[in-house]
C-alpha cells in the first residue's frame, strides 16, 4: 500500500483505567461509519471489552496479536460487523504477554505499523482501543497512528498520569513518527449535577485549551448498559444523551480531521 493511500490511524488512549476510553473507541467506529467511511475497530486491549461491545467473539483463531506479531494480516483477520461499513480485529488472550515477546524484537516498536502498510483492504479509517499502560503494545499503537484521542473523565485526580502520557506522544513524535498529533481530549463521565465535574472540566481546559473537544460525555446509564447487549449505545438507544454526545463529538472528530489533512 502506497503510505499516501493508508487509512487514517486514531488511537484512544489513557493509561488510566476507567475513563471510557473503551466506549469511546467503539462508539466513534460506529459512528463514523454510518457516514459511510469503511472504519476498522482494532482492539489492543487484552481485555477485549471493544471486541464484545460490537457482539464479536474473543480469542478467535486470528486476533489482534497474529496481526501485531506479523503472523497474520489484517487483510485475514479483519472481520464484519453486524454495523455496516465496520469492521473489528477482535482482541485475544495472547496479547497479555506481548511485551515480553516484542521487547526481545529489533525494532519491537515498528510492529503494527508494518501490518498496516501491508494490507490492501480499503479503508477510510482504522480505530484503536489501546490497553490502559504505556508499554510497547501502545507504543505501536502511537507509532502506526495519525492522531491520538485521550479521554479524561470528570472525576477526582483526573489528570492523573496525563502527563506521562503526553510525555510518551511526544517522545514517540521525536523518535518514531513525527507526524503524529494529539487530534484532542474527550471529556467524559460529566454529571452537571456535581460542581466537581465542573471544576475538573474546567482544569482540563486550562491545560490544554483548544485541544479539548466542545463535546462533552455525560454520565448516562445507557452508555453503562450498551455494551452488555453487544451494541454501541449509539445502537442500542439513538436517543439518549450519551449517543447524542458521541454523534457530536463525531462530527467534531472529522471536522479536525479535515483541518489536519488540509
């Protein structure tokens, strides 16, 4: 694959556990591609709730980790959806001790990357769930991607850790792949019920400015519930506050898109 023709590469990253960076993933795969965009789903993250919150199966023979390892591409294992125009690479339990696999490789960090390159499906853009650490399976991640989206929640400590992961894209940038961009911060599990989301939002901005997205996630039961049913809640209730949000921020997503491209 020409690089000029290589899908667009969005990793959802956090290494902090519990911010929706997983619904975040799957619900703008989704939507983006009912604008008609081809979206591969990838999901990086061991524990596979991605792969099950679109009512894919784990650990199926080929998974995220044969493709990462190079054993086999994207072109085999990328799968259907119910969703049309997505499409997943379901995570599997093998990807708990890559690391170590990848640590004792020549450039461990090049992985992903390569399959990428490889594939010759055409695709509008590729989606990763990235795991919640800052090992060499996000690595990938950021060295194979075109921008990274970072979800923070409205809670407590928030920018927790933000810092090491800004400090990791920026030394991925210098390193490996100087095209990479921070596309923007998601704010999610806002409650306008609790004046500590508000301030914590309002830190966020401070901090980062332009870089957060007008978009802000609530906290919605629906969201919580969606993945138990194998549906992105912008499927499993259209009407809610969370899918609004996410048909939102998506819109936002490709208008930045554009911006970046142009």
């Amino acid at each position: 694959m020409n690089f000029n023709e290589m899908p667009r590469v969005l990793s959802v990253a956090n290494q902090k556990g519990g911010v929706g960076k997983t619904t975040t993933a799957v619900n703008l795969a989704t939507a983006i591609s009912t604008v008609g965009k081809k979206v591969l789903l990838l999901d990086l993250d061991p524990q596979g709730n991605a792969t099950v919150s679109v009512n894919a199966r784990r650990n199926l023979n080929v998974n995220s980790y044969q493709v990462l390892m190079g054993y086999e591409s994207i072109d085999n294992a990328i799968k259907e959806t119910a969703i049309p125009n997505l499409y997943i690479i379901g995570s599997g339990k093998e990807l708990l001790g890559v690391d170590i696999e990848l640590s004792q490789e020549e450039k461990p960090q090049y992985f992903l990357l390569e399959a990428i390159k490889n594939t010759k499906i055409k695709l509008d853009y590729i989606i990763i769930d990235c795991p919640p650490t800052l090992g060499l399976l996000t690595i990938n991640a950021l060295v194979a991607s075109s921008a990274v989206l970072m979800p923070i929640q409205c809670e407590y400590l928030a920018l927790e850790g933000v810092a090491d992961l800004t400090k990791n894209i920026d030394l991925v940038k210098r390193n490996f792949n100087p095209s990479l961009e921070i596309q923007g911060i998601v704010l999610t599990m806002f409650d306008g019920r609790n004046k500590l989301s508000d301030m914590v939002a309002n830190d966020v901005r401070n901090a980062f400015g332009n870089k957060v997205y007008n978009t802000v996630i609530p906290r919605n039961i629906r969201v919580s519930e969606a993945p138990s049913h194998g549906l992105p809640v912008i499927l499993y209730d259209y009407k809610c506050a969370g899918s609004d949000a996410y048909l939102k921020l998506s819109k936002e997503v490709l208008k930045r898109e554009k911006e970046l491209l142009s």
